[in-house]
C-alpha cells in the first residue's frame, strides 16, 4: 500500500514539475520581451561612456571574445552530446548507473518498481540472494506485484559453480554461504508459487556472465567480472525499440536461448528435482537436486562396481561337493 502511494505521488510530482517547466518559460519569455526596451537604453547609454576609452574597449572586446568562445565550445558539446544521445536512444539505453550509490540504488529499485507491477519477470542471476530474497534488493517489492517470474540460477552443486568459487578465496563467499543463499531464493520462489503466482525456477551450470533483468519493455543488465563484486559494476537500462534493432532485442533473445535449452533443467517445487526436457516439452529424465560432482561420480562407480561383481552361484545336486555325495 505505502509503495502504491509513493508511486502516485511521484507521478503527480513529474506532471506538475512538467507544468511548471513550461509556466517558468513563458514568464521568463515576457520578462525578457518587457526589458528589452530598457535594456537597449541602458545599452547605448553605457556605450556613449566607453567609446572612446581605449582601454575599456579592449577589456570589453575580450571579455566579448571569451563569452563567444564559451558559447561555441558549448554549442559543440551540445551537438557532439545530441548526437551521442542519439546513438544511445537507438541503441535503446535509457540510463547508466556508473557505482552502486545510495542514490542510485534508490532510483534503481523505484524503475523496477514503476515498470514491474503486473507483468511476467524474466531474471538470469547468480545466486538470487540479493535480488530476490534481500529486503533491500531490486526485486522484493516487485515479485509481490508480478503475475510470474522465469528465473534463471547457477546450479551450486554444478562443477563449474564450485570450482569458480573456491577459486575466488573470498572468506565471506564460501561455497557454504552460496548453497544457502540459493536454498533461500527456493524457498521464496515457493511461497511466491503457493500464492498462486506462475514461477518457474531453471538452474544452469556453467560460470554466471551478465545478471539480466526484464520487466516488461524495459532491461536491466550488470556484468559478472571474475575479479569484483557484482555491486560494484555498473548497471545499464535497456528499452525496447520498437524497430528491434537495440541492444534490448539482442539480450532479450539471449534470454529466450538459454531459458529453451534443453542442456538447463528445470526445477520441480514440489518433488525437488531437477527435470530435463525437450526444446519440445518433453520429459526426458530427472535427477535429484542437491548432489553435487563428488558425489555423482560415486555412485556411478558404487554402480559400476555392482555391475562389476560377480553374481552368486546356484548350486544343484550334480554341482555338490564329492564328500557330501560320499556322505
């Protein structure tokens, strides 16, 4: 209810700003048309003094040629920046958050919040934590409005999950910590598919490369860098263009590749499995979720083994031992 109110508020604050923007433009057009006279007299007034002073003609003359070159190196700034805008819009990049600040996390979670409202979310993340479970997060005030989520995580019992995160030695992000902050994320998108909303939970296994968020015409994306923390990264704001030929399309498509790839399992809420299937929708098998490498590759050589051993032998009455016949 407070979010709902807030956002009211803010859309009233932007129409009134607009309003006013307009009304102080049409003031200052009259103010400026009413002192022209009066400018203009004190113009040639001031200029009857100086004319012939040669030294205040000089400091006149450069004080004229700086302000003309101010002016002009503004005028080329402001086509060179109009023209990179340009590029920008057609690009479809609405807005760049250089650093994490306050300030921008802010103005991130309220675009996520304006444009998430009762559509599907699409998200390719690492873990989820801090996305989706964080109260802070970009995303914990959206899911309780969206009609459905399609979530894409790191498997953190795949291989390359593992690896990667034994190889950062980070104290603080153990694989421990990784594997709970994913069994959180669970747990959210549970109680979320229990309230009846359509949640769908893919796991895939090879090293996490962009986090990509997708709300409607509108996308999120930040890079996974091997050596910093995804906070630190700079965060993009993707619009769809209506001739597709931006960079939401590009990332938009990548999405619909990965989430359709038959080699990326979907979790199943209710059994806690992981189900395989076709680029049709056929099933092709399950595993349990939760057994990471080692110990795959035990049971395939526990499995082995048992096919390896030789079966019991069946003893009849012609097989028998020579002393018990004797006997």
């Amino acid at each position: 209810m407070f979010h709902e109110y807030s956002l009211s508020i803010r859309a009233l604050l932007r129409d009134v700003s607009g309003s006013l923007y307009h009304i102080v433009v049409a003031l200052l057009s009259a103010g400026i048309a009413l002192l022209l006279p009066t400018g203009a007299t004190r113009f040639l007034a001031f200029w009857s003094r100086i004319e012939d002073d040669k030294l205040s003609l000089i400091a006149l003359e450069l004080t004229v040629a700086v302000m003309l070159i101010l002016g002009l190196n503004y005028l080329r700034r402001s086509v060179r920046d109009h023209a990179m805008a340009s590029v920008a819009a057609g690009a479809g990049l609405v807005s760049y958050f250089p650093r994490r600040t306050n300030g921008a996390q802010r103005r991130i979670r309220q675009l996520k919040e304006e444009h998430g409202a009762g559509r599907t979310i699409m998200v390719i993340g690492s873990s989820g934590y801090s996305t989706l479970v964080d109260q802070v997060g970009d995303l914990s005030s959206v899911l309780d409005k969206c009609l459905g989520a399609k979530i894409l995580l790191v498997n953190p019992y795949s291989h390359d999950a593992t690896t990667r995160i034994q190889a950062l030695g980070h104290p603080e992000h153990t694989l421990a910590t990784f594997r709970e902050e994913v069994r959180q994320s669970i747990a959210l998108l549970k109680r979320l598919k229990a309230m009846g909303k359509a949640i769908n939970l893919k796991f895939y296994s090879d090293p996490p490369l962009v986090k990509l968020v997708i709300l409607g015409d509108y996308l999120w994306l930040q890079h996974y860098h091997a050596a910093f923390d995804i906070q630190s990264m700079p965060e993009y704001v993707l619009r769809h263009n209506p001739k597709d030929h931006g960079f939401y399309t590009l990332y938009a498509h990548y999405f619909s590749l990965r989430w359709e790839s038959p080699e990326i399992p979907e979790y199943d809420f209710e059994t806690d499995e992981l189900v395989y299937r076709t680029k049709l929708g056929h099933e092709l098998r399950r595993e349990r979720y939760g057994i990471g490498p080692a110990a795959k590759e035990t049971a395939v050589t526990a499995e082995a083994i048992d096919l390896a051993s030789p079966q019991p032998l069946q003893l009849t009455k012609n097989d028998a031992a020579p002393g018990a016949v004797a006997a």
